[in-house]
C-alpha cells in the first residue's frame, strides 16, 4: 500500500511563525514530504505567503508590496518561498481568492518541474482559471469543508465537473473524511488529501485509510513517526 503524504499545514507548528521562511526550513528539516502555503495578491501584484486577508488590520488587497514589508518584514513573496522549498521539498500551494490564479501559475512554472507542486482551492472558479491559463499540465486538488459539503450535496455532476476541470484530487477537513454525501458526488477513483489532521489517533486512522493520499497537519514529526510506526 502506498503510505499517504505529510504536508506541513503552513510550515507546521514549531518555534518559527506559521507561513514564513523559518517555518518551512523546519519543515525541511524534519523531512516532511511536502509544505502547505496560502497565496495572496497584494495592491501591485505581489504574490505573497499569508493565510489571513488582513496584516494588522488592513487589507492586503489594498497594500503595496513596500506597505507589507513596512508592516510585517516576515511575510515572504512566493518566489521567496518557491527558492526556499525547490529541490528540498514539495509545495501544496492554496490560492485564497480568484483573480491572480494566472501570475500564481507562472511563478511556479518558471520556477519549479510539475511534480514538485500542487495548485488548490475552495473556489470552482480558481480551478477553471488555472486550467485554461495552464501552458502545462498542474496538479489541481478542490478544497472542501463541511460549509462546501452542504452547498454542493445536490450536485450530482459535481464529480464530473471536476474531472473535466482537470482536478485530479479533492481535499476535504478531516470531519468529513467519512461523509457518506463526499463519497456519493465525489467519483472513487479521486483520492483525498486530508486537513488540517492533528490527533494522533485520527492520523492513524488516516494513515491506513487506501483513498487518503496526503495528510496535512500542524503537527509533522508526529505524522512522520506514526507512519513509520505503522510500516514497521
């Protein structure tokens, strides 16, 4: 059986803040398979690494690229993040919101080989705009949680929509791993990337589970140690 992923959910917790440099040379130092990052668009068309929309209570989308490094001198761009990682480990990148899903594709392009990346998100519309401003084949991944289960349970195409989006895996929160509606619209053949996992016992279970193929957690020596654990 081949033995899932562990993505370090934005680094992964450590001494270093969550989506910077440091963290993801924690990542790198632990080992950890892959590394999960979130992607913004600043005022001038900076991609930047930041999960939240707002540094220090203003927008992002209405800061300059000089603004944020005036405020917070620890957010990285993503071509920061793309030299840190590339040819040390693989990086599942999130895009928070539509409109710069092109510039996001051609930074990892100019920087990295396909295998070395994933593109997801919870937005269908990011999904279509990779794919048809994609000069190659990317891996794409749907993100989904118990809101995007509700809104999408009476879509019995939603599979095949996908599928012709070219998204080659759905990563649903951990809760609603064994939704009995993820596995009635969602095709079987789609594996799963699973978040954000950080119970030991819940990994376990994960970890043994033949449909998961990533796991994305804060907590990657754990993960890292019960997967040995069980290959034993």
């Amino acid at each position: 059986m081949k033995v899932p992923l562990i993505i370090a959910h934005r680094g992964g917790l450590s001494s270093a803040r969550e989506n910077t440099l440091a963290a993801f040379e924690d990542a790198i130092a632990l080992q950890a398979d892959w590394v999960e990052v979130d992607v913004r668009s600043t005022q001038d068309g900076v991609l930047i690494i930041h999960h939240d929309p707002e540094i220090q209570q203003q927008p992002i989308e209405a800061l300059t690229w000089a603004e944020i490094q005036h405020l917070d001198p620890d957010v990285p761009t993503l071509e920061e993040a793309i030299a840190c990682c590339q040819g040390r480990i693989g990086l599942d990148v999130e895009i928070k919101e539509p409109g710069y899903e092109t510039a996001v594709v051609q930074q990892l392009q100019r920087q990295l080989s396909e295998p070395e990346f994933v593109i997801t998100s919870f937005y269908l519309g990011v999904i279509r705009a990779v794919k048809e401003n994609s000069l190659s084949k990317v891996t794409l991944g749907f993100l989904m949680d118990h809101q995007t289960l509700l809104d999408l349970a009476e879509e019995e195409f939603l599979g095949h929509f996908l599928q012709a989006m070219g998204v080659t895996f759905v990563a649903p929160s951990w809760q609603i791993v064994d939704s009995p509606v993820l596995k009635k619209i969602i095709p079987t053949q789609m594996p799963f990337w699973v978040w954000t996992v950080n119970d030991g016992e819940t990994m376990q279970k994960l970890l043994k589970n033949e449909r998961v193929e990533a796991i994305v957690t804060d907590q990657p020596k754990l993960g890292l140690q019960l997967r040995t654990d069980i290959n034993r």
